[in-house]
C-alpha cells in the first residue's frame, strides 16, 4: 500500500499500454518509455508488465506504511527518504514500513518511472492498468494521483534480490532521427527547409498527447489531408506551420500531413523534453532504424 | 536541402512510411474490406491495424520488419469480395431544438425546411468508415450529398456528449462531451463507448447505422 502525501505535478499510473484498439480510436498510450518502466519492473522483482507510476517534471512525497521494494528509473528527480538513506536510480531498493519517499523537481529531462514490489494494484481496463487521461479512464479512476489517494499493490516476492540496470546508450545532442514523410510532399521547398535544417523549442503546452513546437514556419504547398491513422512520433503540421510530434496519448486518426516520423529508438528521448528545449530533425533510413529499436536495457546482480 | 523522400519505398510502391514502425496503405473506396482482410490474417509481426478516410496504417511491433506474408498482403489485389454486412444499429435520434442547435441552420444551407431536413437525415442507411478523434466516435459514410457541409469555422468548446453531427461529408456521434468542430443536428442517448464494456464501441467499422426520429 502507498499512501499520496502530496501529489506531484502528473502521476499517473501505467503500464506497457492497452493494445489492440487504435481501430477504436483508443492508442496504446502507456508509460512513454515502456522499456524504462519493465527494467524498473525487473529490478523488483516484477513481470515487466506490471504497473508503476510515472511522474512528470515534479513528485510526490509517498508513504509506504508496510514498506516496500522499489525502483526507479529515467530522469534523475530531487529525492529524499524520511530515513536520510540515499535514493539511487536504475537500482533495486528496500523501503522500511511508514517510511516516506519524497521526490521534488527534474534535475534533468522529465519523466521517471517508479515500480514496487508487486505493482500497483489498480483495476484493469481494456487490459491495460495505464491511465488515458483524454478520455479520463483506466488507472488510477482515470486521472493523476491527488492527495490522500491511497494505491494498493500486489503481493511482491519474498526473497529480494538486488540489482542494477543499465540503460541503452542514448545519442548525445539535439537532433531527433526521423523517417521523412510520408507528406513530406505536400510541403513547399522553404517549408521542407525549415524543418529538415531548422530549430524548434518545445513549447509549454505539450503534454502526453502531443509535444507542441514552436520555430520556423512549415510551409504547405496543401495543409488538408483526409483523416489518415497516425501513432507516436509522428509530426504533424497544421496550417500555422508549427509542428507537433504526436505522443503516446495522441488520437488514432489525424487530418494534417504529416512531414516526417520520430522513429521508435527515439521516443525514449521525446519522453525526457521538457518545454523550452531545443530540438531538431535529422532523417534515417527505415532498416537502419528497425536495427536500432532493438536495443535494449541490461539487468545485473549488485555485489 | 534534405530529401523528402529519402527512406520511403519506390513512388510505385503500395504503401508509404510512417517513421519505421508505421506502413500507410492507399486503400480509396476499398477501406473496410482490406481493413477485414488485413485484419483477419493475424499477421504475428502487426501491433494494430487502424482504418481512415481511403488509407490504412498497420503499425509494426517494436524490432519487427515486413515479412513475406506481410508484403504479399500489402501488393495483394484490392478485394473486390464485398464486405459481409456489419451490425446493423437503429439509433434514436432527438432532432433539432437545444439537442441539435445547428439543424436550422443547416436545413437553410440545404434550402429544405427542418422536418425535410431530418427526413432526408434519416432516409438513408449508414456506414460505420472508421472511428478516431476520440474513443467511439464514428465516421459515417452514406450522407446524402445536399446534406454536406463544411466544419464550423470556430469549434465550439464544449459539445454534450450523444450529439449527432455533420462535417464535410461525414455524419458523426460525439461518445464524450468536450470540444467539438462539426454542426450539430440533434442528440441521441446510445452510450458510444464505454471502456468498461466488453465491447467498448457500440460502432465497429463496416457496421451499419439507420437513425429514428424521437
């Protein structure tokens, strides 16, 4: 059991996503980097598909009366324990009953991912434990912890055994990879230009349905485009020109063209924008990008 | 100045890219039965098969690449098999009034008074073409052409949910309340979606839609 001292900004609980309904009009949504919460997962001692939360750019303080095992992963927060002891990332750890886990402000990126022993024990829905805020259903009755909330969780395993994670080698800089088009063509020559050699800065009215770009104008040679299925990463451009990186809670189906798609290595790194940022597009083939999503974290016994 | 179409398959070829994991196929009036073809070869590698307005998008799991299967699906002839009639739903309808604030205004665009408009509305059998925009909400084909019209030039904020409505060529049902760009005609109480359902969308696409006047 958790109990929700204070919430953070946006806590959400998720797990992998909720497959298999985009013909619904509901994406997969879940944690924006899947692979971050199942290394956290199997850190505890979880299967990887088990829920956990994830907590954007400020925490919550959480109590955990019957203590717990725990980890985090992605983006390093601000952290304390009422017990003075250190809070460590992508490493498994022991919380002793009542204590408390405080996470404050991002230090750098955005999100984190935090998994307990036995994972949180919310009702599935559709069959999946992940929270879509836009429609306001799925984990935790459909919306970001408040406080007072308090989370079940499931029975976690006797033995604890303490490990490490590593997380794939992420590219260091600014520049998004992206497969062009498949719009790209309803595009003028100055548009393309500006998006391909351009900067943008992720405005502050991004969320998980889409990261909101502000830059150099896109040009359309045609802006319409019948309503067409759509998934995370791609970046579409509506009449304004400003382009917007659709997100994992992003709707099915989109009507402006889309100029290029985020591939799947990267959505990682969109997970970590915070507004403000500066971001660019650089474009890579489409076999070259299949060898790259393979890569994946690494789990090894501590001492 | 980048190539934009660097990394998209030959201008022949039958599907375009979107981002690595994404194969956007030109379906055109052959939507629902490729959608029931494609869906129904259970092709391991697929995540999710979403149909649109005359295009489909197989989205690929994560590390996977097309397979033969896949590629023969892909190039396969459009099926001209018709699609086996879907569900057919009689959904009641409260026209006009606070449940359908923009059917006068439409009956005038359409130069037919209220009770021809909905006559006209309701005369016709509809296709469920795809769903989007939010959880259940249809895009119906079958819409007589007077009745077309062009979306609001500003959305309205909020739009109650079960509202009936028209945009361009489509006949629509919002399932949530919220947001909405499109002319409403009237409000029906079929619950659209219901997450807790076991099956959440009262609509699938290739059903079928007959509306009655309340």
């Amino acid at each position: 059991m958790i109990e929700v001292l204070r919430a953070g900004l946006c806590d959400l609980v998720m797990d992998q996503g909720r497959f298999g309904y985009g013909a619904l009009g509901v994406p997969v949504g879940g944690a924006a980097d899947p692979a971050a919460l199942a290394a956290a997962n199997r850190l505890v001692g979880n299967g990887t598909d088990a829920a956990g939360l994830e907590i954007s750019l400020a925490g919550p303080v959480l109590r955990f009366p019957a203590g717990g095992v725990v980890a985090l992963s992605g983006a390093r927060f601000a952290a304390s324990r009422s017990s003075s002891a250190t809070v460590a990332w992508n490493q498994t750890w022991v919380l002793a009953a009542g204590e408390t886990l405080a996470l404050e402000r991002a230090e750098a990126g955005s999100r984190c991912w935090l998994a307990v022993g036995g994972g949180l024990a919310v009702p599935p829905v559709m069959g999946s434990r992940s929270t879509f805020l836009p429609a306001g259903f799925g984990g935790f009755q459909g919306r970001a912890l408040q406080a007072g909330d308090v989370l079940a969780t499931g029975e976690g395993r006797r033995e604890v055994r303490l490990l490490r994670a590593h997380p794939p080698v992420s590219l260091a800089g600014a520049s998004l990879r992206v497969v062009a088009g498949p719009q790209a063509g309803q595009f003028d020559d100055a548009g393309l230009a500006a998006f391909f050699s351009g900067s943008y800065r992720v405005e502050a009215a991004s969320d998980r349905r889409g990261l909101r770009l502000r830059g150099a104008a896109v040009s359309h040679r045609r802006p319409e485009l019948p309503s067409q299925g759509v998934l995370p990463g791609a970046v579409q451009v509506p009449p304004d020109g400003q382009p917007i990186i659709l997100g994992w809670d992003g709707p099915v189906t989109g009507g402006y063209p889309v100029i290029a798609g985020v591939i799947a290595a990267d959505w990682p790194r969109l997970a970590q924008l915070q507004p403000g940022d500066a971001v660019q597009f650089v474009t890579i083939e489409v076999e070259a990008a299949q060898e790259l999503a393979a890569a994946s974290w690494s789990i090894e016994e501590l001492g | 100045m980048a190539n934009p179409e660097i990394g998209q398959p030959s201008p022949g070829a039958a599907w375009r890219w979107v981002s690595e994991r994404g194969l956007r196929l030109a379906t055109g009036d052959a939507t629902l039965a490729r959608y029931a073809v494609l869906s129904g070869l259970g092709l391991p590698e697929i995540e999710d098969i979403i149909p649109a307005d005359g295009t489909i998008l197989l989205i690929l799991r994560r590390g996977e690449a097309v397979s033969a299967a896949l590629r023969q699906a892909l190039v396969a002839a459009a099926a001209d098999a018709p699609v086996a009639g879907g569900t057919l739903h009689e959904i009641t309808v409260e026209y006009g009034g606070t449940a359908g604030l923009d059917l006068a205004g439409l009956a005038e665009l359409a130069e037919m008074d209220a009770a021809t408009y909905i006559k006209c509305h309701s005369a016709v059998e509809y296709t469920v073409a795809f769903l989007g925009f939010q959880p259940g909400f249809p895009y119906l084909q079958g819409l007589p052409s007077t009745l077309y019209a062009p979306r609001r030039a500003s959305p309205r904020v909020r739009v109650s949910a079960g509202s009936v409505a028209i945009g361009g060529r489509y006949c629509g049902i919002y399932p949530a309340s919220g947001p909405g760009g499109w002319h409403l005609i009237g409000r029906t109480d079929a619950k659209l979606f219901d997450p807790q359902r076991a099956e959440p969308a009262l609509l699938l696409p290739g059903d079928r839609v007959r509306f009655v006047a309340a």
